[in-house]
C-alpha cells in the first residue's frame, strides 16, 4: 500500500537528488547534459565567488527580516481581535487573513505599483504630505527592504492563521488571573499568552524561515535582482545561472541547489536545537 508513496517519491524526490549531485561533479553542454568529470569544481567555485557570497547574506537579510515582520505583524493584528466581539472579529480575521489566499506573482505584482519610483501608491502619499519617498526599488538597501516587505506581507495571512488558532487554545483562566493580579494588556500578551502559544511560534519561525531561504518570485517580479545584484538570493542565483544566461551552467546550479539544500537542513536543525536548550 506504500508503494505508490514510495514510487513518486523516488521519481520526483531521491532521483532529482541523485541527478543534480551527479550534474554538480561534471561540467555540462549546450542543452544541460553532463561532460567531463570535475570533481570539486563547482564546490569549489561556490566558496570562491563573491556573487554567491553575495546571494547567501542577501538571503539572510531578507529572510531574517521578513520573519521578524510577518510574525510580529501576526501577533500584534490577533492578539487584539482575542476581546472583540464575535460578529467584527469573524469579519476581521477573513480581512486580515487575505495574504494567504494571494499567490506570490500576485502579490509582488501588487506591490511593484506601491513601490514604483515615479507613479508609486506609497510615494504619492508620501508627497501628499510634503515628504520625498525613495527610491524604493532603485537603492540597494531600500530594494532588499522592498523585497522583504513585499515577502513579510505575502507570509503574514499563514502568520496570522497560526496564531489567531493558537489564541483560540489559551485558557481564559489565566488570562482573568492576570487581570485580578493588575496586568496590563502589554504585560498580559507578554509574560501570559506568549509563553503558552510559544510552540506555535517555534512552528511559524521554522517554516517561514524555510520559506524566506527559498525567495525567488518577489525578486524575479519586483527587482530581478537588482540594482547591481543587490537583492540576488540564493534561488535567484540559480536560476540564472541555470536558465537566464546564454551558456547553461547546470553543474553550477546543481551544486548551489545541493548547498541551499544543506543550508536549510542546517537551519532548521539548529533551531530545533535551541529550542530544546531554552525549554
């Protein structure tokens, strides 16, 4: 009865492994099949290049910040809905868990026109006011910021899910305890509901984590990894190198899909790890 699992698990899992980990010890032809044998080669060249260095603290940056922004944006849209009244908080939480419904192309799409320079939502409104936006798709740091925003928005709707049926699962006990014992709000939210919900948190860090070192759309539609390769990531890097140059570099890409590959078992492993530490 598992056979059918185990079949489309080798044909679309294991075998593509095997295949990319053979590709990235040989260089590769015109239409992407393997040559000659150059062992290290590529590896070698994933250490060395400054581009890929480039990509992979590109990737952290974007994925740092827009963990920190979907999940804080999460906690501070549910956390207040917990007091409303049923009727305003169904029709709440429908409106705030949108994001999720929205495809990735879809989305950056959207925020393409907020975050253009000249016809832009979000500098129009700002010259409304008096004030000069920037450029925010034609700065590096303002275009990796883009990018993380645009990425933080996108994962915000799952974020907000998550939490919203966590809240559902705190005992209204301590909740009341905290208010007979004089804590505020803040305090409440901080030292009571947080600390229960808390694996649900640990389960929105790890994933959206794995999300955010996979970016690829946001880049593609909103920067195509500019200006001067400023919001290049990991994902983006290999697929250009794969599909976006005249000369596929297949070996190349397999050997940097193999190392993203690694590098978010890695992550993933050592956030595990400190949660186990800190329980």
């Amino acid at each position: 009865m598992v056979l059918p699992c185990v079949v489309l698990l080798a044909v679309f899992a294991y075998w593509p492994l095997v295949r990319g980990a053979f590709l990235s010890m040989h260089g590769t032809d015109l239409l992407g099949n393997p040559t000659r044998f150059i062992g290290a080669g590529n590896y070698i060249e994933l250490v060395t290049d400054p581009a890929l260095r480039r990509a992979l603290l590109t990737t952290g940056v974007i994925t740092t910040l827009s963990v920190i922004l979907a999940i804080a944006g999460a906690l501070a849209a549910a956390l207040p809905l917990r007091r409303a009244a049923r009727r305003p908080r169904a029709v709440l939480s429908v409106l705030l868990s949108l994001p999720f419904a929205y495809s990735a192309s879809a989305a950056s799409a959207v925020f393409a026109g907020l975050f253009a320079p000249a016809v832009g939502t979000i500098n129009q409104v700002l010259a409304t006011v008096g004030l000069h936006g920037p450029g925010w798709l034609e700065s590096p740091a303002w275009a990796v910021a883009s990018v993380s925003i645009a990425t933080a928005w996108y994962e915000f709707g799952f974020a907000f899910l998550v939490v919203l049926a966590a809240l559902t699962q705190v005992d209204q006990g301590i909740i009341e305890a905290a208010a007979l014992d004089g804590a505020s709000e803040l305090r409440t939210a901080w030292s009571v509901i947080i600390p229960v919900i808390r694996p649900s948190l640990i389960f929105l860090v790890v994933t959206q984590t794995i999300s955010g070192l996979q970016v690829f759309t946001q880049v593609q539609v909103l920067t195509r990894g500019g200006p001067a390769g400023a919001t290049s990531t990991m994902v983006y890097e290999l697929y250009q190198r794969a599909f976006g140059e005249a000369l596929p570099r297949l070996g190349s890409a397999s050997t940097l899909a193999l190392a993203l590959l690694a590098l978010v078992l890695a992550v993933t492993a050592a956030q595990f790890f400190v949660v186990r530490r800190s329980a």
